[in-house]
C-alpha cells in the first residue's frame, strides 16, 4: 500500500508492507488525517524530540522506537473499519467510520502511531487500531470534522487543568491549532471572556470564529492592557484593595500556545499577580525564565500534555453536538502526493490553518 514516509529527513511517497489485524485490531482504511505541527517540527528535529521525551520520562517512545528509521506520521484521523482481527468482539461492523487515540496495543507494547517504525499513522492507506480504544464517528458528522477530534482533544486537557473560577478571565497566547482548540473548550465549558492574541489576521478571524470575545494583534496593542478593563487589576497592592473594599475577581488564567524561547518569560512578566500560566506551546529550544519575578507576583506554572481517554470522546462529543463549531478551518486537502508540499504551505500562517491528508485522494 502508498504511504508517506519520513527517511533521511524527507517525505517521500512510497510503497510500505501490508498489514493484517491480530488479536483486538482492526484493519482500518484512512479517510481523513489532521498534519500537526509536531509532525512539522518532527520532519527535521525527531532525534532532538525523541531525546527530549525520553528525558522526560519517556512519553510512550520506549518501545524501541528509531526516530532515524522510517517512519509514517499521522495522529489526527478518521478512519474506516475495513476488517476485525481474530477474536475480536466486532461491535462496530466493516464500513464504520471512527476515531481513536493514536495508540495500537500489540504483543510487543504500545505503538504510538504517527511516531512508529512498525505501524503507520494516517498519512498511509490503511492502518491498524486497536478495537477496545475505537469511537465510532456520530451519524451526519463530517469525516474532516471527526479528524479533528485528537487536535481540539489537546484543548480540552489544557483548559481541565486550569484552575478557573466561575468568573475567570482568560487569554490564549498564540492562536494556532493548540490556541483555537483552548479557546474552543473554554467557550464550550461556559468560560469567558476570553482574550485571543495573534500577530496572523487570519488566525485571530478563526479565534474570533471559536467564541473569542477580545480578539487581539500584539503588534498594535499588548492583551494585557485589557486585564484591568475586564475588572481584573495586575498589581498586587490593586487586588488587595479591591477585596477590602467588597470587591471580587475570578483567578486570571493564561494559556501560553506558542512554545517558543522567551514568550513564558515575557508572560511572567506581564500577567497580573496570582495568575496561573498554563503551558501548552511547546519549546523544543532551552529557555530562560526569572523565578524571582514569579515568585514576587506568586505566578502559578502549569505544563500540560495530551489528553486523556475521556478528554478524547468528550471532545468528539462537544464537536457532534455543535458545541465546538470546527467548520471552516479545514484550509485545503491533499493526496499523499502533496504532503510534502503541504508541509512548506504550513510555514506561513496565511496560507493555512489546517490542512487535511487524504490518501484516497
């Protein structure tokens, strides 16, 4: 079968070995699949990520993953459900279309997949999943939506560790896939209001799209010039006054989605005093942070990561009921042939928001 492979640093279509399901697999064929920006920064720095996972406890790439080896991308799917390995409980039949984690339980342990040497993830024909971890796609909701499960899943996680009050005001720093996925789980949770900070017109219209209230370009203006105007004052000495006077604020909250050296400085520097700094950018680079000036504000640092099972279906559920209203940001689509190409298109935040790989294409 055709899949996109990563050798030597490039991403070249070719043939890759056929796949049959063992025992709680399923053999699925590949209708839609999300590139992630991990997968742009994988294509030239894997070893460094690989490294940097493994120093942090592993992060599921002990499973004598080569990051130098080939390899297959792919973690944001939808899929159809061509045929059950043996033993399997067959509860969704051939022709379901559904979604998963991107986990496969083997004999072998986990393979995560999009970052495997010995199954592919989304960016090939087929692929193999595993049957108790599957989510069968609600009726009448969109393949490329239903594809956008895992990314707006990452939201979802970041905004479940915030430690928002009812009345909490909070800005997204950065409004690319992580940013618009924060945003969306917020305004499907009931927050707000919600600042969105972007240098990109055409991101800030996709947060704006999501339920944005302030929609932001720090090129003009600082987000946090408008703390203060939401009824949240950023000196210690205001917030003491104001609650002595009977006055009251929800915890202000700020997620960082732009995971690059010195933007967590920056944020410390600005955010008001007690807020919680949710860290969801990742910075695959050593940064510099002042612990002093967090302490003296008593900044709270929060870093997030993944998801959970639970976070995954009720993401596909808050996009199936409408809460998450994803329409529109799927930018363009491709065929093997054009991953790569989609790959340099990535690079300019005009261009595209999401692009979808559709093998059938």
């Amino acid at each position: 079968m055709r899949a996109v492979v990563r050798r030597n640093k490039q991403l070249v279509c070719d043939e890759i070995g056929e796949l049959a399901p063992t025992e709680g697999q399923v053999l699925v064929k590949t209708l839609a699949c999300g590139i992630c920006g991990s997968d742009l920064h994988a294509l030239h720095h894997m070893e460094h990520m690989i490294e940097l996972g493994r120093r942090g406890g592993g992060g599921g790439m002990d499973n004598g993953f080569d990051p130098s080896a080939d390899t297959v991308f792919g973690h944001e799917f939808c899929a159809e459900i061509l045929d059950h390995g043996p033993g399997s409980a067959k509860t969704m039949k051939a022709g379901t279309r559904v979604v998963s984690v991107p986990a496969t339980m083997t004999a072998g342990g986990v393979e995560l997949l999009g970052f495997s040497n010995r199954l592919p993830g989304g960016f090939a024909e087929r692929m193999l999943l595993s049957e108790a971890l599957v989510l069968e796609v609600p009726n009448g909701l969109e393949t490329e939506h239903a594809a956008l499960t895992e990314p707006f899943a990452v939201g979802l996680h970041a905004v479940a560790k915030a430690r928002l009050d009812a009345n909490s005001v909070c800005l997204v720093v950065g409004c690319g896939p992580v940013g618009l996925a924060v945003i969306a789980a917020l305004k499907a949770e009931g927050h707000g209001p919600v600042i969105a900070a972007d240098f990109s017109p055409r991101r800030r219209a996709a947060a704006e799209k999501l339920g944005a209230d302030v929609v932001i370009d720090p090129a003009t203006e600082s987000p946090h010039d408008r703390w203060e105007a939401l009824g949240v004052p950023k000196a210690r000495g205001a917030q003491q006054m104001m609650r002595m006077m009977g006055g009251s604020f929800g915890r202000p909250v700020v997620f960082e989605c732009v995971g690059a050296p010195g933007v967590l400085q920056g944020l410390i520097e600005a955010a008001p005093a007690g807020a919680q700094i949710v860290v969801a950018g990742v910075c695959m680079e050593t940064d510099r942070i002042e612990p002093s000036i967090a302490i003296t504000k008593e900044v709270e640092l929060t870093f997030v990561f993944g998801y959970t099972p639970e976070e995954f279906a009720g993401t596909l559920r808050n996009i199936s009921e409408g809460l998450i209203d994803v329409s529109g940001l799927v930018t363009s689509r491709v065929g093997l042939d054009g991953v790569a190409g989609a790959f340099v298109a990535l690079g300019d935040p005009e261009a595209q928001v999401k692009i979808l790989v559709e093998p059938g294409l």
